[in-house]
C-alpha cells in the first residue's frame, strides 16, 4: 500500500515538474513580451505628456494651435484623459440655443468656458456614470444624438458644451482648472 502510494506521488510529483517547468517557460516568455510591449509604448505615452514628469506635476501646457474647428484632441492630465475640442460656430450655436431649464446639470457654454474664446470645450474625458472614457474627441468616432460625445458603456450622451442631455451619467464632464497662457497655449490645472 506504501508502495503503491509512494510510487503514485513519485509519478504525479514528476508529472507535475513537467507542468510547473513549461509553465515557467510560457510564463517567461509572456513577460519578455510585456516587457517589450512597455517599451514600445513608452515613447508614445511620453509623447502624449508634454513634460516627462507631467504626472507629477500640477500643471501643463497644451498647444492647441493645430486643432481646426470641428476637430477635438485626447490627451492626459493628472493620469486622466483630457479632451480640447474647438467647436465649430454651429456647434456653439448648437449649445447656446438650449434653454438652461433643458438640462439636468444646468449651464451655459459661456460659463464653462473662457470669455471670449467660446470655441474652446476644455474638458476631463471621464463620463460622470461610472468613468468610462466617451467616444467623440477622436477622428471619426460616434459623437452621439446631441453631437458632442458619447459614451459606449451605457448610452450617455453629451452635447456640444459636453453637457448630459441623456442617459445615466448625473453631470456634465468636468471643466477643469485652466488658463489660456497664450492664443495657442493653454495650461491645465493650477500652475504651481
Ligand atoms: S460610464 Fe458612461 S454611461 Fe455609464
């Protein structure tokens, strides 16, 4: 009986080497390839942040002198993506003919943007549901019903201030702290 068992757990314990060694094999060989999928993407990640060490910082700057009208940019701020949209005069008049009694988080274009730079929708891309990233900033994506951004995971749908107009998500994408530093530059964030 001790024979048998011995020779069983001999047998299994073999078997199970084998597993254990290829596995560490495939494991390696996943990460060799993790490690050059990093590498690879680094400079691209780097080249979405203006400065290397922007996560860190409480501020950047943003060069938005080659977004046309009707085009819009993702970028990173603070570990979150950010959109800069320049709105077409359709698009604002778009936004400016809503009544404000419309609208479940209440606000004009002109509050959530500069005095007179009206063109220039700075806004986190993070739906106000649940965070998901809404489709809209990039070429060609589905801007939704109200033309300004849409978000995939549960149908919420934002106009061209960015505001909610339907779906779940309780708020408008947040406009967050900027400054125009010039016509073509613009910081996010407070500058140290
Ligand atoms: S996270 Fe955007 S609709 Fe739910």
């Amino acid at each position: 009986m001790a024979t048998v068992e011995h020779s069983n757990g001999a047998h299994s314990a073999g078997v199970e080497d084998g597993v254990r060694r290829r596995d560490f094999i495939n494991i390696a060989a996943v990460s060799a390839a993790g490690v050059a999928g990093l590498a690879t993407l680094y400079p691209l990640l780097n080249q979405m942040n203006p400065s290397a060490d922007v996560l860190a910082l409480a501020s950047t700057e943003i060069d938005i002198s080659a977004i046309k009208p009707g085009q819009a940019v993702k970028t990173i701020f603070r570990k979150q993506p950010l959109f800069v949209r320049h709105l077409t005069p359709q698009e604002i008049q778009a936004a400016n003919q809503v009544p404000l009694s419309e609208l479940r988080d209440p606000q004009s274009l002109a509050e959530r943007t500069k005095p007179g730079k009206a063109q220039w929708l700075v806004t986190m891309g993070v739906c106000t549901h649940l965070g998901c990233v809404p489709l809209g900033a990039g070429e060609g994506e589905n801007r939704g019903p109200f033309g300004g951004y849409f978000c995939p995971c549960h149908g919420s749908a934002y106009d061209t201030a960015a505001r909610i107009r339907r779906g779940p998500a309780p708020k408008n994408l947040e406009v967050p702290d900027y400054s125009f530093k010039s016509d073509t530059v613009i910081t996010v964030g407070k500058a140290a």
